[in-house]
DNA sequence: GCTGTTCTTGACTGTCTAGTCCAGAACCTA
DNA sequence: TAGGTTCTGGACTAGACAGTCAAGAACAGC
C-alpha cells in the first residue's frame, strides 16, 4: 500500500528511554533522541506524537521489562524459593553499587520527576510496584511452604517490606553510597525474616 | 558602606526551594523563583551566582533541616529511645501518604534528577544519608541498652536497613502507593526488628 | 511502469529561558 | 549633604528547543 517503516520501534524506544533515563525527561532533548535513533525529527513525532508520549510509551516497556526481570528471578518451585529471593535481593543491591554512572533505576527516576505532575507515570509506577510487590510476595509465600520462613507471618507485609527495602537500596545507591553498605543492607533484611 | 539587601536570604533559599520541589530543577525556570520572591533576575543572579548555585543551596540548607527535624525526634534518653523509633518511622510514613501532591522529599527528587550528573548533589545527599544512618544507629543502640532491641544485633546494620525502609516509602509513595500499604511497610519493619 | 499512499528528512518557526547589563535607587560614612 | 558603594528592577540578548511542514523517497498493488 504504501512506504513501510524503516525503523524498529522497539529499538528505538529503548535508545529513546537510554536518553531519558540518563539526563531525565526535562533535560532530554528531542533532537538528541534524534541523532542517537538516526531519525529524522518528523518520523519520530509522526511515530510517537510528542516528546511526553514518546517518555511514556518508553517508561511503560522499561518497567514492564522490569517486572518480567523480577518474575525470572523469583518464579519456581517452592523448593528454591528461599534462596530465589535471597540471590535477587543481593542482586539488586550488587547492581545498584555497580551502576557507576548512578543515574539507578528509571522507573524511580522518571517517577521521582513526573509522577506528581503526571497521572499517567503515577500509574504505571503505581502498577509496577504492585506488580513487583506480588511477585515478592508468592516468593515469600513460597519459602514459607518450603519451611524456610515462618509460616506464620504475612506474606504481603513481608513482600511490602522487601519491596521498600529494594527501593531504599535503590535511592540510596543514587547518592553512590558504597557497595558494602548496600549489601549490608540487603543481606540485613535478609537477616531479619522471620525463621520457622 | 553601601545599599544593604532588601531580602532575607533564608526565605529567597525556602521560596526558591519550593519551586525546585514542585517541579523538579531542570523544569523550574528562574523567571518563576524571581516572581515567587518578589526579588529581580538581577538581585538574584547578584545573591546566588547562577540556577545551579541557588539549587545547591537550596537543596543543601534543605537537608540540613531535615537531619535536624531526624535529630529531634530521635535524640534523648535511652529509656524512650525505641518509642521515638517507632513514632518517627510511623510518622514518616504517615507523612509520605499524606502528601497529596506527590513531590515527595526534595533530598529523593534533587538525588534522582541530578546525583549522576552534579557530584555536589551526590555529595550532599551522601552526607544526609549517613548522618540520618548515623542518628538511626544512635536509637537503635540506646533502644538496645534499655532493653527494647536484642543486644547482639548490630546497630549500625540495623540503621541501615531502617534507612532503606525510609527511603523506599518515601520512593513508593511517589507512586501514589495507599497510606495503609505505607503504614503496613513501617510497622512490619518495626515488627522484625529482633527483640531481646 | 504507473499511481496512490505513507514515510523520511531537515530546514524553519515561534516560543521560551538562562544569564547580562545598566540606569537609577538606597544606604553608609564622613 | 556629598560621595562612594552596593543593590534593584526589568529590558534585552543569544541560544536552545519542541513541534511543523513541504518536497521528495520508497514501497504495494495494479
């Protein structure tokens, strides 16, 4: 029918969210995004609308890309459950003191930035983290039936807590606090769960 | 000698602050923090040298108020040493959900906007962060000492898990998160805390 | 190959904004 | 009150940036 796109939008969504997520929203530029895609200015507003869809189409694939990370980490048997959570909780505090360049994680950057001035990045944040939050939570609960955490406690209170403990870790690893206390940290939440 | 300022510096600094605070420093325009004080672009530029320089202090002269207002709550005898715990991580919880606007705590949105970029903002958010880690840590050793927390624990662990709690509220509630699921968050870490 | 449609390119526009500058005001000391 | 100094206000500049547009390119169907 008619000329077909030249471009992988995917592709150039994720160097769209790189920009972003580097700079921030305010301070990235349309024309670098731009350059760095090789598009012309016109392909990238007739594709995407504006700068602000373009943010929120590429803030919305980062944090689902997010959560499946998450699933991969923690999803399994019951059996391993434990030690799932133990080796994604280490992970993230060992990736966060790794990331030289702090700009951390852009769903807390973009959220951090926008969410009071935007509903839309309010409620993808908002979903993600409940996303993430169950996924923690059916870990726990699975640990829980493998005998390695109190059967007792709440799985959701538990999860709630690792979840701003991931997220503590997170905002803490921006002002570049070393990676021995963030693994301190980590493996202190870890410390605490209630044994059986 | 000569024409004596006509403005109070510390009220320029909060004015000031505020605007970075509602719409991030990147999106603050001058012209704004000039009307919002009543002050000229001149006078300004004459106080502060440029917008980076007002932000620093600013945002410096805002975490300095915040370690204080932490100290407050927290300093004192050993005897009510974890009820001021406890108040205090309640309270910021309490305080996070409460803030309809969403602009959060100016330390989590100035560090995840400009931390990787400006080594200033690092600096002084690292400086906030391990002072409030060290008040923590101050608490938690004189709830231990009166008995309300498990002598073997480490002190400083456990303020840096406190810390990360703290700041993952702070983080979730950027997302709108419900004041019971914050709520929630600060009383199971207050729960896991071992006791003796 | 022709035609109609969509895509691409990049120059262009209008607006916004950080920072400058200067004329005059306010104040201090003597 | 005179003189020197610093402060004030706001007009001005230069550059940056989001978004538009028109002319042509690439393709599918015929």
């Amino acid at each position: 029918m008619a000329r077909p796109r030249s471009f992988d939008e995917d592709e150039v969504l994720r160097v769209a969210r790189d920009q972003f997520w580097t700079t921030g929203y305010a301070a990235a530029r349309v024309d670098d995004i731009a350059a760095a895609t090789g598009l012309g200015k016109g392909s990238l507003y007739g594709a995407f609308g504006d700068k602000r869809h373009l943010f929120l189409r590429a803030f919305d694939d980062h944090c689902a890309a997010l959560v499946e990370g998450v699933r991969r980490a923690l999803d399994g048997p019951d059996a391993g459950a434990y030690e799932r959570l133990r080796a994604h909780i280490l992970a993230v505090a060992d990736a966060t003191a790794s990331d030289v360049c702090l700009r951390g994680c852009l769903l807390a950057k973009g959220t951090a930035e926008l969410s009071g001035q935007d509903p839309a990045v309010a409620a993808t944040a908002r979903r993600t983290f409940a996303a993430i939050q169950g996924l923690l939570a059916s870990c726990v609960a699975g640990a829980q039936r493998a005998g390695e955490i109190d059967r007792d406690a709440d799985p959701d209170r538990l999860a709630g807590l690792l979840l701003a403990v991931l997220r503590g870790i997170e905002a803490l690893g921006k002002a570049d606090t070393s990676p021995d206390s963030l693994r301190a940290i980590a493996e202190t939440a870890l410390a605490v769960l209630p044994r059986p």
